[in-house]
C-alpha cells in the first residue's frame, strides 16, 4: 500500500504522498436547497494540478461513450484510487475504457442470457440510503442454481452494479452506492467463491471508489471464512466502510435498528424491519427499466481479469520456454554423448590400425 489510514468517529482520513485526504468528501451529504455541488472545492492546489492534467491526457478521446464515461468526477475517483498519482490513475482509467469497450457493460440485457439468474433476485437495486445513494441489494439464499456459470452469475452482477451507477446524481455529488447484503438463512450453497473474488477484482480494478457503505447483515459462521479470503486484498479506505449488523427479534421478526442509521424505514423492506411493502420481480422490473436495444449483445464475460490473463499466459511461455531449453541441453548432451563416442570408436580403430601394423 502507498497510503496509511486513521479513522475517528468525525472523519477518515487517508495520508498520501501529496497530502491528506479527507474521504469523507467521497462520501457527501445531501446538498442544501439551493447549494451547488463543486466536486474541485476541496482539492489542494497538488490535487488540482493532478485533476488538470488527467483531464488534458484524455482530451483525445473520439468515441462519445467513453467521452461520457469521463465527467470530472469520474476523473477525480481515478485520482483518488492511486493517490493523486497521474501516471497510475491515467493507467487505470485507460484500461477501464478498453474493458468497457470490449465487453459493453451497459448494453447488458437482464432479459437476455442473465434472465435465468436475474429472476431469482440475488441481488438488485432498490431506493436510496439517507445520502441519497443508490441501495444495490445482495440476499445470496436465493441464488440456489447449480446450472448456471459463474460467468453470467458475475455478469449479472455487473449489470445491476450499472443500474446502480445509472442511477447516480453526480450534479449534485452522488456518485457512490450503498451495499446491503442479506446473509439470513445463507449456506454453502450460496457461497460462490469464483464469482465473489471475480466481483472484487472488478470493483477495484473498474469501479475505484464507487462503494460508499457496506452493510452486512446477520453475516454466519459460514461468511468468516470467505472473509478472510477476501478482505487482505482491501485497503483500510475500503474496510472502514464496511459494517456487520447482526439483527434482533421483535415479536418474532427480524428488526435493524442500526440499519436505520443509514435507510429511512419508509426505504426499507419490511423483511428488515421496515415499512416498505417491496418483493424483486423481474418482469416488473423491466416494465420500469426495460432492456437497451442493441444489434448484438455483449459478449459473456470473462471470469479471469487481463492481469490474472497475462500472468497465466506469461506463465505458460516461460513453461515452454524452459521445456524448449531442456529439449536443446538434452540434444546437445546426446550430441556429445554421440561425439565423444564415435571419437572412442576412431581411436580403437586407429589402436587396432597400428598393431596390424607393427
């Protein structure tokens, strides 16, 4: 890690080579009437400079979807995600257009080849949090389907991870999502290991700095042992928005009280001590946000990141080259196995040449 972070009850703060950060500027509350969000009213003057570069090396883009894609504050997370350093955030940012564009995350259709899944709702998006963030949802009991690749699993998440991005307000500062994950009556399974660690590359290679909160709730036994696979590759940014709220029974149902810290009970489901009457269906849903129209839908996803890619292929042509190299020293060592015996055989015979001699 490039960076170390400190964290009070008042604010989070994250010591760079720059400066400090204040990452509750991530995270804004909603504006007041009237107020107008300026995402470059808290960059110092090194951040600024930083901002007004990127921004310049990517005034060369043609295309209007990746145009789109970089608004200033997309410029800003990038930044934020490797410390202001322009060279790395460039990089990241470079290498996030090129996987969008090759595999069209926002052309997905929920009822195309993820229909399957994406009937079963183990996860979608619904209603905001008290910063007006989208809530995208996770209750993995009900992804009980054995058929289904990890492939379309990890590409359904991608899906409802853009519903969520499309549903942000960045005039107004919203540029984050809040994660509630039900793990009630959760097993082995619903544990997909594959697709879990896939989602997690993929937040942090693509989505930098696009999960304001996590809220996991009644995590088992079970849970801690994927945990602990997953959370080392977290930075302390990332950890110290993650919560565990375990619930409490009230005549017989499960209630969050501290859940309401961060959802209004009118926005939460009523399976979570809420007042919100709401059950996922996805043909519903799609009568409200139906599915692009385009020629050809996007590719299946790979499940491997094109680092984990380059490393195995690099890995494979060292394994080559090396086998090529054992094949040439074996050849040369029969070579000279072959020599030294032919010179034995010429010099018996020579031996022998000059006794018939004598």
């Amino acid at each position: 890690m490039e960076s170390s972070a400190s964290t009070s009850d008042s604010a989070t703060t994250i010591t760079t080579g720059l400066s400090e950060i204040n990452i509750n500027q991530q995270s804004p509350t909603l504006l007041a009437e009237g107020e107008v969000f300026n995402p470059l009213k808290n960059l110092n003057e090194k951040q600024l400079e930083a901002f007004n570069e990127i921004k310049s090396n990517f005034s060369d883009l043609t295309d209007p979807v990746d145009i789109a894609f970089c608004t200033d504050m997309c410029f800003l997370r990038y930044l934020r995600a490797r410390n202001y350093i322009v060279s790395k955030s460039e990089k990241m940012l470079r290498d996030t257009l090129e996987w969008r564009k090759k595999f069209r995350p926002q052309d997905i259709q929920l009822g195309g080849d993820i229909k399957e899944i994406g009937t079963v709702g183990c996860v979608y998006v619904n209603k905001r949090d008290k910063k007006g963030r989208p809530i995208i949802f996770a209750v993995p009991r009900n992804d009980t389907l054995k058929n289904v690749p990890s492939e379309l699993k990890f590409k359904n998440l991608v899906y409802w991870l853009e519903q969520g991005f499309s549903r942000m307000d960045e005039p107004n500062g919203i540029e984050q999502f809040c994660f509630i994950v039900d793990y009630k009556d959760f097993g082995s399974g619903n544990m997909d290991m594959k697709t879990n660690l896939e989602a997690m590359h993929f937040l942090l290679d693509h989505c930098p700095e696009r999960m304001g909160q996590s809220l996991f709730l009644d995590p088992p036994a079970l849970f801690w042992f994927a945990w602990k696979i997953i959370s080392p590759f977290l930075n302390e940014v990332t950890l110290s928005k993650v919560r565990f709220i375990n619930s409490k029974k009230v005549d017989g149902k499960r209630t969050f009280p501290e859940l309401l810290e961060y959802v209004d009970i009118e926005n939460l489901e009523q399976n979570l001590g809420g007042n919100l009457d709401y059950n996922y269906n996805i043909d519903e849903y799609l009568k409200e946000n139906p599915d692009p129209i385009v020629d050809t839908p996007p590719i299946i996803f790979s499940t491997e990141t094109d680092a984990k890619k380059q490393k195995k292929e690099k890995k494979k042509e060292e394994k080559e080259k090396k086998k090529e190299e054992k094949e040439e020293k074996k050849k040369e060592k029969e070579e000279k196995k072959k020599l030294k015996k032919e010179k034995k055989e010429n010099s018996t015979k020579q031996q022998e040449n000059a006794d018939e001699v004598d």
